[in-house]
C-alpha cells in the first residue's frame, strides 16, 4: 500500500482517483454487440456466448428441471444462510414503503404521490470468477415488494453451459423463473433490445465488469433505464487507536479480493497506526484463495494519515466511498459531518461483509465518486412517483388569478385561458 502523510489539498484529487477504466475504447465492442443482436437476435447470442463464455448454447432459457437439480446440490447451511439474508433483506426494504398522503396545498386543492412498480426489470448476475448470488438478493426482494410484473435474471454460463446451482437456488427461493444463460455485453444487449427468447425490459440493474459496466451506459443511450453508474468495488476504512488492527487488515482485503481493479483506503489519525496495519495485512494475504487478486487491489491501494479529525472527514466526503467503515471512538463527530458515502458500518464488530450479505441493507451502490450524488440500490430504485391532483370550485378560483397571471406573463395565452373560461362559467353560475 502506499502510505501518505498530511497531503495537502492539493494532493486529494490525484490521491482519489480511482483505478482508469475508458469505458470510450470499449465502445466500439459494445456497439458491435448491439448492432448483431438487434439483427440477429438469438443466433448473435449463441455466438457471443461461445466465443467469450466458451459454452455452446442449446437453450438459453434454465428449465425447471435444472433448478430443481441446482436446488439440491445446495448445502442446508447455505440454504439457511440464504433464507436469513433474505429474511433480513425484506425487513429492512418492506419499511421503506410509504402510505399515501394527501396534501391540501390551499383550500380546494388536494396533491398527492403514489408509487406505481416498474413494468419489467432485468438482473444482471455477474458469474465469473465469483457467482454473486447475494446480489439476486438485493436485487429481487425490493423488485418483489415494489410489486414489479416481470422480472428477468441473466447470468453468464460455465463452459458446460451451466449457471451456478447458489445462483439457481436463491432465484427459485424469490420466485424468479425466467432466468437466461448469457452474460457480458450480449446479455446487456439482449435485455435492451429484446430477442426472440429474451424479453427487453424498462431498467437493467446490476454490477458487472468494465464491459457490462459500458454496455450499461450504452443501454441508457438508447432508451433503457439503468440502476446507476458503476464500477471497481471500493472500501474506505477510518481507524484510530480504538481500532483493531487485525479487523482493519480483514476489512480492507475483503474487498481488495473482489478484482484486481478493487480498491481500498484506510485513513487513519496517527501514524503510529499503519505498521499493525500493513503486519496484519501482510500475514492474513498468505492464506487467502484469491490472493494474487488481493495482492494486484493492495499495491494500487492507499493508507492516508491526518492530524485532524477535521481533516480526515473532509478527505472522506471528498473521496465518497461506496463503503465507509467507521472504527473509531468519536464517531458521532464523523456520521454528523458525513456528506458522501454509499453504504457505513460503525464500530468494530459491523464488517463490509455483513452489508454484502445477510445485515439487512444493500450491497448494490455508487461507486467512483457517484456517492457523492446518487443513492444506493433501494425500493424506490424499482418504483416510478405519480403524482395527482383534484382540485375543486373553491379551489380554481383560490389559486386561477395567479395561474392567469403567471401563464400571460411566459407569454403562453392557451393556458391561461384553460382557467379563465372556469371562472368565467364559475362567476355566471353556469359551471
């Protein structure tokens, strides 16, 4: 890691930028995607499928009869484990939900909002070097509360044209069963645009890769919503003497290990501090499976120390973490002054990981500094706002001379006239 002493202002911006995507020089490729399967629908599937996934395709479609196979393959721990996040996940989500209220703005006239689902949304599954399953999850429970008809799931297939049975099993467990073997770009593509076998849809949600992540910004170019801007998962930990060097370690590589182009930064507010951290650091790498992928996030990676609690919450708002863990003694100081962050974990016993998985909240948020911005993954996200008015005689002629008067002064005639002949039939009791 690369360590940084009191760096002043100045040096922030260099110090937080993230790891350089081009999203630009992937763009030729994504387009080229698009092109062949709005052309040729399914057949340009099968054949993307093929030469990035390596699997010959007889049915894109999972029947009913490998979820049932992928549904016993899985252990009942895991199955347990999944039933309590989403337990967890549902409850956190279902409070979300908000009644209808009617506001009368001026005698007469009553506004109100309410939240309607969206028609048809995809789910995007990464299943490359890790199935995330947790992420169906986060996804189609709020999908689920907020009442979406049709929900569609893609997930990238092995070799053998297989998904993951966890990725099968937690789909079936949310009643999701139009689930499809494609992956990458063409399952961006795909879910867009729509083919013979998968159905287009009016927002795409999920993470992915540099080329699902580009895929994701052309979709949106041509029409189709999507959850939010997003890329290489990030973690920022704040410690100081109350925290646990050992916990600060497990933290930070429990995210170094999600891709090479992970990373991570820990602030801290003495520099007595950083040795036990880059110790534990480099003791627990040794036994981890994805340890050259861990190593690769940690070389590009950043430990920050300032003498000030002051300016160690500004170095934190200027970066907006997507993940913010929070391990210090004062940290009323630091959730008040808080201005962008994804996701925060406060103390030292709520780890990322609990977020990622079983806690309650959402794993699907902002990355590269759109905390700064844009909220994480919630039921909103799977909701559209009406709003409606009924407005009485009493209340056109309270609020129709302003109407009037503001329509004839943006020179637009028709509307003002929409009130007056109102009021006009109101005054001669002709309404």
């Amino acid at each position: 890691m690369q360590i940084y002493i009191n760096p002043t202002q100045k040096e922030w911006n260099k110090l937080t930028q993230r790891p350089a995507i081009n999203t630009m020089d992937l763009m030729g490729l994504v387009q080229q995607v698009f092109n062949e399967v709005q052309e040729h629908g399914d057949v340009a599937l099968r054949q993307y499928t093929k030469k990035f996934d390596g699997a010959e395709l007889n049915q894109m479609i999972v029947s009913n009869c490998e979820i049932e196979i992928a549904v016993n393959q899985v252990s009942p721990d895991l199955k347990a484990a999944i039933q309590l996040a989403k337990k967890n996940i549902y409850t956190f989500h279902i409070a979300q939900k908000t009644e209808k209220q009617v506001v009368e703005t001026i005698n007469g006239v009553q506004c109100w909002q309410e939240s309607r689902p969206i028609e048809k949304v995809g789910l995007y599954i990464p299943g490359g070097t890790a199935p995330l399953f947790s992420t169906i999850l986060m996804l189609g429970v709020p999908a689920m509360i907020a009442g979406c008809p049709e929900i569609i799931l893609c997930s990238p297939p092995d070799t053998k044209g297989n998904i993951a049975p966890e990725i099968l099993y937690t789909a079936s467990l949310l009643g999701i069963n139009k689930i499809y073997k494609i992956g990458g770009v063409q399952a961006i593509a795909a879910m867009s645009i729509g083919t013979e076998t998968i159905p287009s849809v009016y927002k795409i949600f999920g993470p992915g890769n540099q080329y699902v992540t580009a895929a994701k910004q052309y979709a949106f170019t041509r029409g189709t919503a999507i959850d939010m801007p997003a890329g290489p998962s990030e973690l920022l930990v704040m410690a100081d003497e109350s925290s646990n060097p050992s916990y600060v370690a497990a933290d930070l590589l429990s995210q170094a290990e999600h891709g090479v182009d992970s990373q991570v930064i820990c602030v801290v507010n003495d520099k007595e501090l950083i040795q036990p951290i880059l110790e534990e650091i480099r003791n627990q790498l040794v036994g981890l499976p994805r340890k050259n992928i861990a190593e690769k996030a940690m070389n590009q990676s950043k430990i920050v120390c300032f003498d000030s609690d002051e300016n160690c919450i500004n170095f934190i708002n200027y970066y907006a973490p997507e993940h913010f863990i929070l391990a210090v003694k004062n940290e009323d100081y630091y959730i008040n002054n808080l201005v962008n962050a994804g996701s925060v974990f406060i103390g030292n016993y709520t780890p990322e990981s609990a977020g990622d998985y079983a806690s309650g909240t959402n794993h699907t948020l902002p990355t590269n500094g759109y905390a700064r911005m844009y909220s994480g993954i919630n039921l909103d996200a799977f909701c559209k706002k009406i709003t409606f008015q009924k407005i009485s005689k009493e209340g056109i002629q309270n609020i129709g001379t302003a109407i009037e008067l503001m329509a004839t002064a943006e020179g637009l005639q028709a509307h003002a006239n929409a009130v007056t002949i109102r009021l006009e039939k109101l005054k001669n009791n002709e309404a």
